[in-house]
C-alpha cells in the first residue's frame, strides 16, 4: 500500500493505493481519495493526518513547528568496538570477580572502563575524563561521579595482605593480581614465555607524589627538582604487555633487573626464559649473577659500548667480517639491512650490530653540530658550556674554548653501532633482530608519556597514583588487542586515523513527549573496517529509543 498523486485537469487528489494480483498479473485499485493536495495542504489537514498516522509506527515520527522536541548527541564508535575487547580480552569478567564481595555502592568495573577508554582515546586527569564522557555513549555509567572514579582508582591500587611475591622496592597491589590474571588466561599447556623485554622510565609528579612512590632521582625528563616514580614494562614476544612495575624515583635502573627476573619466576610460574633489557640495566652483580649455575636465565643486555674499555677497545676493534641480514629474509619490507658479526673476547660472547642508515645520520648530524659550533664560536663561547649536545664535544681550558676534533674522530666510531652481550645459544641474527624487539617497549612508553598522557600525576596517595598508571597499562592491553585483530585482517592503519574515524560515528536521540527515536550517522573512512576487525555489528541506523 503507498500514496499517489492523481492529477485530473489541473487538480491534483491524493490517494491511497494497494498492490494485489489477479491470476498472473499484478493490479492496483484506489483505496480511498483523500482530497484535493492544494486544499489539504492549506487547511493544515495533510499534516494532521501524518502526525495522527505516525502514532501508530515503530519507525516513525513527525517533527513539526509546534512541536516541542529534545535532541541529545552522543559518540559511540569508541565504547562499541573497545566494550568488547574489554571482554574479550578477559578483563571485565576478572574485575567483576574480584569486586564480587566488595560492597563500594557504584558500579566500579563501568569506572575502570570509562578510565581505560578516556586514556585511549585522549587522556588526562579522572576530573577530564568526568567531563568528557558525557559526550559518548558508555553503557551503565550514566550516575558514576567525579569522587566515584578516584576510588576506583584506589581500588586498583589497594596494598594486598600477601607481599611474598613482592619485589624488595615495591609492593603487591590489587593491579598485580589483575596482571597475572590476565597472564594465565592467554596461556595454554602449548604457550611458553620465551622471550621477556623490559625497560624503565619516569614519570614526575607536581605535587609531593605518594608516601612512597614520590622520591628525588635521575629524571629521564630533565625534571631532577620534582619528586618521581619509576615505571618498569615488561612484554613478551608477540608485543603484548604483561605487566607494569611501580617504585620509588630514587631506585637506579641496574638494581631491579634481578629482581624483576625473581618475580617474573614467582608470579607467572615461568622458569625457563630470556630477559632482553637495555644498557641501563647492565652491571657486573647483575651479569655475574645471570651467568651463575643459580640463574638458569638466558640475557641478552645491551652494552655501553662508550663507557666498557674492553667493549670500546677491544669488541669494536674487532677485524670479524660483518654479515648482512634481513628479518625474515623479507628484503622488501626492510629496505636497510642490518650487518652483525660475532666477537668472543675472555669468555664473553658479544654481537656487534651496524647499521649503515643510521649510520650516515649520525654523521650527518655530528657534522652539522660542528658548523653549528664553528658558528658560533666566532659570536663567543660562553653560550655553549651549558649545552650538554655542545659540551661533549669542546675542550674547556680556563677561557679558551675550542671544537676537540679528536674527540669528533673517536665518536665516528661509534656511528650506527650498538653492542649486546648474551648467553644464548641464538644465531648472531636472532640475537639482533630479538633486542631490536625491545625498542617495542620503549613505543610504549612514549604511548604512555604523549599519547596516553599518563603524565604529568596530580595524584596524592601510592593507591591512586598506581590506579592511575595501571589504567594507561591496561590501555595498551587494549590497543594491542586491536592491533593483533586489524593485522588477523591484513589492515595496516594509522592509529590517529582509527581515532578520528571511530569519533566521527555517533547517535542522535529525538525525543517528542513520550516518544523517542534514535539515528546513527553513517561510517567514515576506516571506521566499517575497524567494527568488521573486532566483530562488532553497527547498531541499526534507526531505532525507536
């Protein structure tokens, strides 16, 4: 049944006509003549009688002048596609079950997740993170409040009476039991742990910090007059985090490499695998302890090849043949090979790495550092000393001030070259492209420090202010959970692109007196490819609310 115009002379008549067949053949008969259209539309009847008409469809509402109407406009993309991940991943059934006989009065687990979306797609303070949601359209947290979100906040990172697998310089919270949760739910009797990448950094407080966690030390933020903390990440091999490690700012990075190696033992049942740390963590207790009968671990560390005098002397000059290897022997992908070679020198096995791009930057930007200084000294020399880029390279004699040029020679040997030293019985090739891996971690923390923002912390209690952290931790979980689902389905795709795609798809809620409707806008860009990734279908375009 539908509406037609019948135009006779020069009237037109609105009717209502019905399909039907007669044998094999396919009639239409007028229903009824509702009147002249001109007359109709003057008199006001043809919207009475849409109006009247609409009451009685699902799909259907008439918006007139008169009518008083309200309209609410809420994002969705973000909350459909990581709402399931979220439960994928295993991470809401396990809050769920360990909020289970706690009585807190509001819906916790929906204020972890409001938390973890915020720092996914734009960070912040919690007080932010209140504000923004109001915009998006986040299932069961319409009555969570400001004070709300600080206490969940506090639950994550509530002291558990169990310390005993604890490391000395920091203390088990409700987070760890999260970690190592989520940890044996990826794991089956076929999985191991082979390889574990670490690295550490900090971030700074502006106020006191916590009791504890907030303490003076080397800032890798060139902040040393604010108190810090320290943050450890450890991941496997696949790029998947597996945990976060909080202590004080004042612990030094080659004091927790043993540690971190005994609680990964304590906590994941994991014996037998290797760790892959940065240079940072090398010292002589830590390497002699890794090679003892009692460690049973394989390293691969990276080297200070600057500061070691057997590596500086005697690794790198070295007269080995280098060997050029590709990942994968994907020599496409990788357009700038990477040259190893293999030096043993007093029992010690090292994997010398070049490579030649890096290499011609370096030198590229040596070079332009000293015109810079040629420059400048000309104009005088007292704006240099302070600059550390500057400073390595100027000889300081009382007032003279001149470029070391032997100094500029001894760094070209440098150029494109790190150093590892391992006790593994991997090839030279697996030994480079597994410490390349931990550059993975260091992503991370440039995510957590720029993309997710965890810093600057305003937080003033050790429970909130590891809350706080632990929910960028989990937003990495699941950004690393879409990653994995968008490469299963050969999409390579800009995260800052997936973002904007997924902002770009929202609902808009009509209400008019006690009906309401709701209308979804139409994807864009990547935005149908990201929902078919995950496995999440769009809501219908439109819907009675």
């Amino acid at each position: 049944m539908f509406v037609r115009v019948k135009k006779v002379g020069k009237y037109e008549y609105l009717q209502i006509v019905e399909n039907y067949r007669e044998g094999r053949k396919n009639k239409q008969r007028v229903v009824l003549t509702l009147g002249n259209l001109s007359q109709m539309h003057a008199s006001g009847q043809l919207d009475r009688l849409i109006k009247s008409l609409s009451r009685f469809s699902k799909k259907a509402m008439l918006l007139t002048s008169e009518s008083e109407t309200e309209s609410r406009v809420q994002i969705i993309g973000p909350s459909l596609i990581f709402e399931r991940l979220w439960k994928e991943t295993g991470i809401s059934s396990l809050l769920v079950n360990l909020l289970s006989e706690r009585k807190f009065g509001f819906d916790v687990e929906r204020a972890i997740f409001t938390t973890v979306l915020h720092r996914i797609m734009v960070s912040g303070s919690d007080r932010s993170c209140d504000y923004w949601r109001q915009r998006y359209r986040i299932k069961g947290t319409e009555d969570l409040s400001l004070h709300q979100f600080y206490r969940a906040m506090c639950f994550l990172g509530e002291e558990l009476a169990d310390q005993s697998k604890a490391v000395p310089f920091a203390k088990r919270r409700v987070k760890d039991l999260i970690e190592e949760e989520l940890f044996f739910s990826r794991r089956d009797i076929f999985s191991s742990l082979g390889m574990v990448f670490f690295d550490t950094t900090s971030l700074y407080f502006e106020g006191e910090g916590g009791d504890e966690l907030g303490e003076r030390g080397y800032s890798k933020d060139n902040k040393p007059h604010l108190k810090q903390m320290i943050v450890g990440v450890l991941m496997d091999e696949t790029g998947m985090p597996l945990c976060c490690e909080m202590w004080p700012g004042n612990i030094a990075d080659v004091t927790t490499l043993l540690p971190i190696v005994d609680s990964i033992k304590k906590r994941f049942g994991v014996h037998d695998f290797c760790i892959v740390a940065d240079r940072g963590m090398i010292s002589k207790t830590t390497v002699e302890f890794l090679e003892s009968d009692d460690s049973n671990i394989k390293y691969i560390l990276g080297v200070r090849m600057r500061l070691e005098k057997e590596v500086r002397d005697q690794v790198l000059s070295d007269k080995g043949q280098y060997i050029t290897v590709h990942p994968l022997n994907n020599k496409k992908r990788h357009p700038s090979p990477l040259q190893v070679k293999e030096v043993f020198h007093n029992n010690k096995r090292y994997i010398v790495c070049h490579n030649e791009k890096q290499a011609l930057k370096d030198k590229f930007d040596r070079e332009t550092i000293v015109q810079d200084l040629e420059d400048k000294l000309k104009k005088g020399a007292s704006s240099l000393i302070g600059n550390k880029g500057y400073r390595k390279y100027l000889t300081i004699k009382k007032k003279d001030v001149h470029i070391n040029y032997e100094k500029l020679e001894e760094e070209a040997r440098f150029d494109g070259k790190w150093v590892l030293r391992t006790n593994t019985d991997l090839t030279a090739q697996d030994v480079a492209f597994s410490y390349k891996e931990l550059w993975r971690v260091e992503r991370i923390f440039r995510n957590m420090k720029s993309l997710l923002d965890t810093r600057p912390i305003y937080h003033r209690q050790d429970e909130t202010i590891s809350g706080h952290v632990f929910c960028s931790f989990l937003a990495l979980v699941l950004h690393k959970e879409l990653r994995n689902r968008l490469e299963n389905n050969n999409l390579d795709l800009e995260w800052v692109h997936i973002k904007e795609d997924l902002n770009a798809l929202y609902e808009i809620t009509v209400q008019e007196g006690d009906r309401s409707f709701i209308l979804r806008s139409t994807c864009q860009g990547n935005c149908g490819k990201v929902f078919n990734a995950v496995g999440v279908r769009l809501p219908s375009s439109i819907r009675e609310g």
